[in-house]
C-alpha cells in the first residue's frame, strides 16, 4: 500500500470511530474500505485488523462518556466480560459459516429498526416513566451481551446501534445513556474477538495501530457530541446510519 491507500484507510478509521461513538456501525466504514484498497486480504484479518482500530475507538468513547453519563457498572462489567467471550466464539466461528446466510437477516431487523424509531419518536429520547426493575435490567443487559457479542464476533457492522436499541426499548434508557452502556459491552466484545485474531494470526499490527489512533480521535468527538447534542442528535444519526446500513449491506448481497 502506498501513502494515499494509508490516508484512505486512516480517514476512513477516525470516521468510523465518530459513528461508532454516536450510535454504532462503523465496521460499515472500515471493513469495504480494507477490502477495496487491500482486494486480497482474508476476511479473518480484515475483521481482526478492524477489532485492534475498534477497541481504542470504543475505548476512548467510554471514558469520554464516563465523565457525563452515569453507567451502572456492577451490571455493565460483567456483561462486557460475557460478550468479550461470547465475541471470541464467533470470531472463532468466522471460518466455518457462510456470513452471507447473515447479511439479509441484518438487513430486516435494521429495517425494522428504521420503522420503529421513525414511528416511536419518545423512543430513546425521555427516560421511562416507570425505571424497570434490577432484575430486568441485569437480564437484558446479559442477554444482549451474550447475543449481539456472539453477533460482533462472527460479522460485526452495527453491535453498537444493536445494543443501544435494545436499552431504548427495553429498558426505556435515554439515547445518551444507552450509547454510553453500549461502548462498554462492545469495548468488551472487541477485546475478546481481538484476542482471537490475534492468537491465530489474522491482524496486521501496523497498520491496525495506526487506524487505532485515528479511531480514538473520531470515538472523543463523537461521543462529546452525543452527549452535548443530546438524545434527539442521537436518534437522528441513529435513523441516518441504520438506512446507510441498509444500503450498503444491499448493495454488498445484491449488487
């Protein structure tokens, strides 16, 4: 690769990291963009690579949001314990299952998505009347991570938006609020897909690490964004992203 392949990649990178911290899906940036400039990588070191730019990223974006948000973390730190492993199972399961069986199931439930925040505007946007119960919120949050982790691990554009979703409509957290406890549950899925890659050997570490800084930077803008713009900033990038998602994936299955 030549300097402007690395600026490609790097621009490309820190964008990532902006959508990322705001609602999710930013793998959508980063993974066509190593495929086009690098047409012979393997989908394991792409997706490995990907992870060692995600976990700075993700990292960055929730000691940002930590500062602001007030995240529960004897619930959150757990959970992101269960989706890092829940991430390594898949990412072990990469090699052995036809991803594209994947990308019109996204398809739906992203649309479904769509519709459903279009329709449902207090989504995200006000707390819950009535704050849900210890036990529901432990439970959501550890099926969710054990689910949408096992999801990040095996193919990965959108765990983010996924999980702030699934905060919004079942635990009627605030936009803000559930993209911080969301960065923590991906930061966790990353490391434990990274792990992984890494011990079988599919991340290019140079330029993994370059992309990682360039993803920090997007990740602190975008999450001090998120959180001076507010809830409604959020849904509006969240419907943006999520039709993008679409798109993109379309393009890639029928394209």
């Amino acid at each position: 690769m030549d300097v402007a392949d690395w600026m490609v990649l790097l621009a490309a990178a820190t964008a990532a990291g902006w959508v990322d911290a705001v609602v999710g899906g930013g793998g959508l940036i980063i993974l066509p963009t190593l495929f086009l400039i690098a047409p012979g990588i393997t989908p394991q070191t792409a997706l490995g690579t990907n992870k060692m730019a995600a976990v700075a990223g993700t990292g960055a974006a929730v000691v940002t949001f930590v500062r602001k948000v007030p995240i529960p973390w004897r619930i959150m730190l757990p959970a992101a314990g269960i989706a890092a492993c829940a991430a390594a199972v898949g990412a072990a399961a990469v090699s052995l299952i036809d991803r594209d069986l994947f990308i019109p199931i996204v398809m739906v439930v992203l649309v479904g998505v769509a519709i459903f925040v279009t329709l449902r505007p207090s989504v995200g946007v006000t707390m819950a009347t009535h704050p849900p119960t210890r036990r529901k919120v432990v439970l959501t949050v550890a099926i969710a991570a054990g689910l949408i982790g096992l999801y990040d691990g095996l193919l990965g554009p959108g765990t983010g938006t996924f999980l702030i979703i699934t905060f919004a409509t079942v635990l009627g957290t605030e936009f803000v609020r559930a993209a911080a406890m969301s960065k923590v549950i991906n930061c966790g899925s990353n490391i434990g897909a990274l792990v992984f890659f890494g011990l079988t050997g599919h991340i290019l570490v140079a330029l993994g690490a370059a992309m990682a800084v360039a993803n920090i930077a997007g990740a602190v803008v975008g999450s001090r964004m998120a959180v001076r713009r507010g809830a409604e900033f959020v849904r509006v990038v969240l419907l943006v992203v999520v039709v993008a998602m679409v798109i993109r994936l379309g393009w890639q299955q029928f394209g």
